[in-house]
C-alpha cells in the first residue's frame, strides 16, 4: 500500500493537499485526507487511479501461491479477504474444477469481483450470468478511513454477514491469519470479527494461526483477543503454515493430533505441499489423490 504513492498521477495529487497529512503510510494518508476533505473531487481521482492500477494485474501462466492456497482448501473452508487485487479470484477460477474449492469473500471489495443484488450471487465483474437475471456490477471499493461503513454497500455487508456467521460457529476449529497486520483503519473490521469470535475462555478448543513476518511477541499482542491460553500457532511462511503442511487434510490432522479415537491417530502424517510446481498439471496431479478419496468419502455419505 505504501508504494501506490509511486503510482502516476498519484504523488501530484498528493501534493495538493497539506503536507501535514501526507505521511510514509498511505492508509494513514488516505485516512488523514479523507477526515478533512471528505467528498473532494480529488479524493475521487485517486481513486480511480488507484481502481485501475489494480485492475490491470495479472497472475503469471504458472502455479503461484495464490493457486496452492486455494488447493490447500476445499468447499467446507473459506477464504476472507480485504485486498482488492484480483489474484485471489483468478486463481480461484483457474482451478475451481480441480477438487472442490473454498469459498471466498472480500471484505473491502474487489476490481475483480462483481455482485447481482436480482441473485445474490457474486461473479466476475462487467459480466452478465448465463442462467439468471441482472448484471455483476462492479464492486465499490472501501478506501482505508478509520470510520469505515460496512453496512452502507449492500454486497460488502453480504460479505461481513457470511464471515460473522463462520466465525461464530463452533465448527470453525481452525482460523488462519494470512500477513493481515491488523490497521488502525480497520478498527471497525476487527471490532466485528471479536464480537462474531466471542469471549476467548469460550474458545478453548479452537486453534488459531498466524502467518506474518513481525516478530513472534507483536503478532500475537495484535492477536491476543482472539487465542486462548496457548492455542495458537506461529510462522513467518506459507509453506511454514498447517494450509501447507497438511493440505486439504488441516482439520482432520488436527482432531487426530489433540482429539484422537485411538492411538493410532495421535500419530498420523500428511504429505507437506512442495513448494514449488513445474506447472499446473504437475500441481493438479499432486492433489489428484486427496482429490479422490474426498470424492469417494462423498459417495459413501450419500
């Protein structure tokens, strides 16, 4: 985020305005701004610089980490997020039809991501869906100010409604914090997630990681209201993370390990994903096993 003060046309407009609100971190930035010159037809400028700029991103032809972390999950889990680069979602819809694929939301929106209110289904955005009614309309952005309104955009409080109810069920055993440090802009995000999560004593079965490059002692003060006693996990790497470790297979390791039926279980391994695939096939193929016997398990249930 920092960086988009780089962005062309963005420094000159910038410079516009007090230098007393221009500071090294752009969310602050925006945030200063926005509380003095709320509705500024500058503001609305940088932020069609800062929609396109995003727009124009593409993942390369080749596995990436956004593809292995969709892989890592399946149609149970759910993915959250507040970025509104729109790799996530094309990584999604590159292999969606490889396994079942989690769920997504987007917190602040998304360049990518389009919502028809005649459904309630989200899609690629600009397009129109082939078997329903309506138009994706293009998401509207939430622009990093303290005093955020996510009830206001009818998609966005779709999306908090969703995550809200995932994260108040007793069946979300396992939450994995992905390199989201935990702004002063989103101090409204996280009051909402605290009150879905509820009081920690209540939560002394759940499991709670985190992936981020600070150290160990201020991720987990940024935390510290979400995890119970010592239930949590730590590392600075993806491939580190019970997602990478225990791919498709996180909670089912988990019970085995902590909850086990019989001895046995205590003591069960999964395969960690490699790090890096010479292509998707090889990537695809990886998961073919797993894949397979979750669709076999399926069958047995019906």
């Amino acid at each position: 985020m920092n960086d988009l003060t780089g962005l062309d046309g963005v420094k000159d407009i910038l410079d516009t305005f007090p230098s007393e609100l221009v500071v090294e971190n752009f969310e602050a930035t925006y945030s200063n701004i926005s509380d003095r010159f709320g509705g500024d037809v500058r503001l609305e400028k940088l932020n069609d610089i800062i929609y396109s700029y995003f727009a124009g991103m593409y993942l390369p032809d080749r596995p990436t980490m956004y593809d292995q972390l969709i892989m890592s999950l399946r149609e149970k889990d759910l993915i959250a997020t507040f970025n509104w680069d729109p790799f996530l979602y094309q990584a999604w819809w590159r292999n969606y039809l490889h396994g079942s694929s989690p769920q997504l939301l987007f917190l602040h929106g998304n360049v990518a991501v389009g919502y028809n209110v005649v459904c309630d289904k989200m899609g690629p955005a600009g397009t129109y869906p082939k078997f329903d009614n309506g138009f994706y309309e293009p998401t509207r952005l939430l622009y990093p100010v303290k005093k955020k309104d996510y009830h206001k955009d009818l998609f966005i409080r779709r999306q908090w409604e969703i995550l809200t109810g995932y994260l108040q069920s007793k069946t979300s055993v396992r939450v994995t914090i992905f390199g989201y440090s935990a702004p002063v802009t989103d101090v409204e995000a996280l009051k909402m997630m605290k009150s879905a999560w509820g009081d920690i004593e209540d939560r002394y079965l759940e499991q709670f990681e985190v992936i981020d490059i600070r150290d160990r002692e201020e991720v987990l003060d940024s935390w510290k209201g979400f995890i119970h006693s010592h239930h949590y996990d730590y590392c600075t790497s993806f491939y580190e993370s019970s997602l990478a470790k225990a791919p498709r297979r996180t909670v089912e390791l988990f019970f085995c390990r902590y909850f086990p039926s019989t001895p046995e279980e205590a003591f069960v391994t999964t395969a960690p994903m490699p790090e890096h695939f010479g292509s998707f096939d090889d990537m695809w193929n990886w998961f073919l096993p797993m894949i397979d016997q979750e669709k076999k398990s399926e069958r047995l249930m019906r």
